[in-house]
C-alpha cells in the first residue's frame, strides 16, 4: 500500500529512538521526559473511587464538569485568573489538546513560529497538518528572547507562534516584560498565542509562573495547553486540557470527539481529587526536590568537563558536549550512553538546523538513588 504524504512529515521521535538504545544497554534512561516519580495517593485514591462507583463510561467531550471546575479553580488559586469551566477542553495529554487547538485555528500553509530549542511535538504537530514552523533562535546560556529576531521571522503568512512555558528542552522561563512583549507583537499582527504551560510548577531560584492568560493582548487571541502528566506523575494517563475562548473551545470539542471522544473516565475524576486536596506545600515540596536534583546533576556534569545551561524551570538540562567525542550530536550522544550507560538526547531534536550539533538533553527527573548512580556515571567522561 503507498502511504500517504502526511505519513512521511513525521520521523522517529529522537527521544524515542536514545530510549530504545538505552534499554539495549540497560542504561540509565535520561533521554525521555518520564517522571517516574511516586504518585501523590490522592491522585489514585480519587481514581479508583471512581472506578468503584462505575465512572468507567463516555463522559462529554469536553471532559467532566468536576474537573473543568478544578482547573478553573486551579486559574484562579495561584494565578487570579478567572476562567469559566466552559473555556476548559480536557483531552487525551496536552499534544491532544495542541492538536485539537492546530486544527481548529490553523489552515494548510499557514506559518507559525516556534522559539528553538523546541519541544519536537510541536513542530511535528504543526507539520502534520500542513503548517509550516518557521523559527527563533534563543541563545544560550541565557536563551533571552530577541524581539528584533522576532519581527525577522514575521511574514505575511504567519498566524501563529507558539511559546513553552517553562520551556522544553531549554528550561527557560519567560519573564512578565517578556510575554507583555509577545503579547503586544501578537496584537499587532493579530496572531494566535499557542502557549504550552506543562511545566509550570517546575521553577526554581525563585521563579514565579506568568501564565499568558494573565497579560493583556493575550487573553482573547491564546491558547494555554497544561496537564497532569508531569505534576502528579502520571505519564501514562494522557491527561491534559486546553484554555480558550469559549468559540474555540466548542470548535476544538468537537476534534476531540472526533479524534479521542473523550478522556478516560475515571483519571478525570483522579486529576480532579488530586487538583482539590493538595495544599500548597505539595507544590513547593515539587519545585525544592527538582532544583536539589538539577543542582546535583549540574554539578556532575561540570566535573566532567562539560558546560551546562542551568534551567530556571521544567526538569531539563541543555549541556553543550563540544568536548565529547564524535563529528556530531547523536555521535555524542552515543557516545555518552556507551561509556557511561546514562542516556541523552541529541541537540538535534531540538532545531531546524546544525545548531544543535554539540548539544545534549538530559533529564533530571528521577528517584534521587538513580540520579545520583548516573551523575557518578557521568563524571567517568572525565
């Protein structure tokens, strides 16, 4: 049978690809954003209630009432953002809720921007349905938003960019002014704001989230993406959610029916409990263990010899790797796993070009045991 063409815009995630090669190896997997971390028991107690009182069916597309409200809550608890549950949509993960976003806004051939180092779903995303990603540089170590880069990268054919907040891979978190500047670019070139929050209880040295739903020139032309996989632990549950206008919302609904019909059930109602009963403490429990583990794991990799950009956010460490061995990033990458057994990902997951050609990812999001065997690994590549 001839496939598609669609079929061939879309290659092995790279993060898949150094997993794979790290289970041959059974190394330690630092290549793939898995926290496998232990799940807050509210989380699962509230599931497994639901699965005992027979929430095990259909729930409406839009996800149920319970948990739009708990995110809704959620908004306005640590940000003072009122948000009506009708502008929430839950899906099948936060990349089910971008696709549903992509494909209610989002024409073939439309551009949008992407601030690289970016996240590979997302130019994936845009690509499989005839977008067309165009790019941003943010340098390290600093990865400072250039505005002047912005505006080169407009065209008449943009549409649309999107922002990631805490950022994957880089660890980037954009200040207030920062997004106050995006927000008023958009405004003026009457652009859609994808902004992919995921991370934003991940922050450390005294960081603060800024959602983009709380800057002026944002809150009616932006999409917010958020979820549970990474907060409480869940993975494998594919549970995330979308906040829109409310028009946008009923449009995305009815690609999530189509495409997923509706979340699982009873992980709703487990996401809800879990957004319900965690006091504060849990969440500033959640950034000081990850920023002990991205300081130890820092560390590590400077007693190596190689140079890190310490992330302000998410659990995600960019380390350039110029002094490895190899012609290229996967050569490293390859490299590192087979001296040390601890698995990385190639820069160049993360641009559209060569830049990455001397970069890594690693992530820290480990039981702290692991992660202190692979910093011990890691500086075997002095």
């Amino acid at each position: 049978m001839k496939l598609s063409r669609r079929s061939g815009t879309i290659e092995q995630s790279h993060i898949r690809s150094m997993t794979g090669a790290c289970n041959a190896v059974g190394g330690i997997n630092m290549a793939q954003g898995v926290c496998d971390l232990p799940v807050p028991s509210e989380v699962i107690e509230g599931a497994k209630w639901a699965m005992d009182q027979g929430i095990n069916i259909y729930t409406p597309t839009e996800g149920l009432p319970r948990l739009r409200e708990a995110i809704a809550a959620k908004m306005k608890r640590f940000y003072g953002v009122d948000v009506l549950p009708e502008q929430v949509l839950v899906s099948d993960g936060a990349t089910g809720a971008f696709y549903t976003a992509c494909l209610s806004l989002l024409e073939p051939g439309d551009e949008v921007m992407l601030f690289e180092p970016y996240y590979g779903y997302h130019r994936s995303t845009l690509t499989s349905i005839g977008a067309v990603p165009t790019f941003v540089r943010l340098e390290a170590p600093e990865w400072t938003l250039d505005m002047e880069a912005l505006q080169a990268a407009l065209t008449p054919k943009t549409r649309a960019m999107v922002i990631c907040n805490p950022a994957n891979p880089s660890g980037k978190v954009y200040t207030r002014e920062e997004l106050e500047s995006i927000g008023a670019f958009a405004e003026k070139h009457d652009l859609i704001v994808f902004s992919d929050e995921m991370y934003e209880h991940f922050l450390y040295d005294g960081a603060a989230h800024v959602p983009a739903l709380s800057v002026p020139g944002l809150k009616e032309r932006c999409v917010t993406m958020s979820g549970f996989s990474k907060v409480f632990s869940v993975t494998g549950w594919r549970l995330g959610y979308a906040i829109a206008p409310l028009h946008v919302i009923e449009a995305m609904a009815q690609f999530n029916d189509l495409i997923y019909v509706c979340a699982p059930a009873p992980l709703q109602i487990g996401a809800a409990v879990g957004l319900e009963r965690l006091g504060d403490g849990y969440y500033a429990e959640l950034s000081q263990v990850h920023q002990h583990k991205r300081d130890l794991f820092c560390a590590a990799l400077r007693d190596a010899g190689l140079s890190p950009s310490v992330p302000r956010g998410a659990y995600y460490i960019m380390t350039d790797v110029s002094g490895v061995n190899g012609s290229d990033d996967f050569e490293k990458a390859m490299a590192i796993l087979e001296k040390t057994g601890v698995a990385s990902v190639p820069g160049r997951a993360f641009y559209h070009d060569d830049a990455g050609k001397n970069m890594v990812r690693f992530c820290y999001s480990k039981p702290l045991e692991v992660l202190q065997e692979a910093a011990e690994r890691i500086r075997k590549l002095r």
